[in-house]
C-alpha cells in the first residue's frame, strides 16, 4: 500500500493495473448503492446462495447495552463497509487484532509475523440485530470463509479468516454456528475459519478508515469491496441500509 493508503494492486495480490475507463465501467454497481454515477456491467454477476440463520443465538434483548464484535476476514476495507450497511450496527471499524500492541502498524502488520489480522470491530445493538445475524453476514457476503490465510488476492496470515469472541455467549453461538454450516454442507470446501478471545483491538491509520466509500472508483474496490455490498442488499434486505 502506499503512504496515502492507496493499495497497489501488483504488491498486495495478483491483479494488473486498470485504467480509470476499465473501473468506470465495472463500477456499474457504484449507482445501486448511492456510491457514484458510471454506467456498466457488475463485476459479479451472482450473489452467493443463502446460509441457514444460527440455530443457536443471543436472545433479544431491547434493554441491553451496545455489544461489541469483531471479525477478520481478509482486507478491512471491505469488511468494514458491510457491516456500516447493515441495521443495528453503530459503528464499524478497521483495526488489528490478535497480536501486541507495539506491532499494530499497517506495515509491521503487512509482514505477516506479528500475529495480527486485518480485523473490524463491530459496535451493534442487540435489540436491532443479533450476534448469531452478523455471523450469518460475515460468512456470507463479508469474506470466503474456505480461503485459507489469504482472500481473494491479498496473501499472508494478516488476512486470515478469523472470529475473535469478546465473551463466552459469543464462542457458543460462533462454535454452533460452523458447526452447523458445516453439518449442512453449505460450501464447497471447508470452513476455514478461527475462534480465538478478543485480547485487544487496535484502531487502523485514520487513511484506513471508511476507505470504501471515500475511495468507491478505485479498481481495488471495484473488484474485491463494491460486489460484497451488492450481495448484503441481495441477500438480506430486511437488514441492509443505505449511507453507511
């Protein structure tokens, strides 16, 4: 990425370069979510099919407080636009999480050896969406929860496909909730995805934040981000928002 925080496609996975007219016209997704103004063709043409909603999940609860989550699913930017588009979330931000502080810098953790992932914390209101609902988003639309320490083009155990549980009412229903995925046969492959106690969480560069929406023509996002929010509004309308 460079020091503006614009990721280069030919460092961080396998892409060539495009030319601005090239992201014109595949950010004919850009319109249907408020995002710009080109005309084209999506760049993904078919959203994933629907998982099971958890069997097992938080119960509602209007009087309860703001809860936290937090979830690593390959680059930030595109986690964090999902779930800023999806109801009952307060907040959504990019961060690191999994490793020590000292080392939660984008190019420390951009090394893959400090034990970081690229990670979003979730700030959501339990009276308006459940844990066990944004699981059902982060496995579906948000990331391929089968891909291995990379996703999509981006490689290196930073972009690891990772749940990292705040308390023991979130392990449950994440443990339940793979478990049954993987019960159903609901991918191809399987599900590749961590558990592991949230002991920390560090805030991204401020470049980092909201980059999606601040940045929604750059061919990077065109190709990796804008298809995941196309999926979100497809596939659960009752919580997709539109701004974000």
């Amino acid at each position: 990425m460079s020091p503006g925080g614009e990721r280069t496609l030919s460092r961080e996975g396998r892409q060539t370069q495009m030319s601005t007219r090239r992201a014109c016209l595949v950010i004919g997704l850009a319109p249907l979510l408020g995002l710009g103004a080109c005309d084209g063709t999506a760049a993904k043409d078919a959203a994933p099919a629907a998982l099971p909603d958890p069997t097992l999940d938080e119960p509602h609860a209007a009087a309860r407080a703001v809860q936290p989550a937090v979830f690593a699913g390959g680059c930030f930017w595109g986690v964090q636009a999902v779930f800023q588009h999806v109801r009952g979330v307060v907040k959504a931000t990019s961060g690191y999480a999994g490793g020590d502080a000292k080392d939660a810098h984008y190019e420390t953790v951009s090394t893959g050896r400090t034990g970081h992932a690229e990670a979003v914390k979730v700030v959501y209101d339990p009276a308006r969406v459940s844990y066990g609902q944004l699981l059902k988003v982060f496995m579906s639309v948000a990331h391929d929860p089968t891909q291995l320490d990379h996703q999509g083009p981006d490689w290196g155990s930073q972009y690891r496909s990772a749940i990292f549980y705040a308390n023991d009412e979130q392990l449950r229903i994440a443990q339940a909730y793979m478990a049954q995925l993987q019960a159903v046969h609901a991918f191809a492959r399987p599900v590749v995805t961590r558990l592991a106690p949230l002991q920390g969480f560090y805030e991204a560069e401020a470049y980092h934040q909201d980059y999606l929406h601040k940045h929604p023509g750059e061919p990077y996002t065109v190709i990796n981000d804008l298809p995941e929010l196309v999926q979100l509004k497809q596939l659960f309308p009752s919580l997709y928002r539109e701004g974000g």
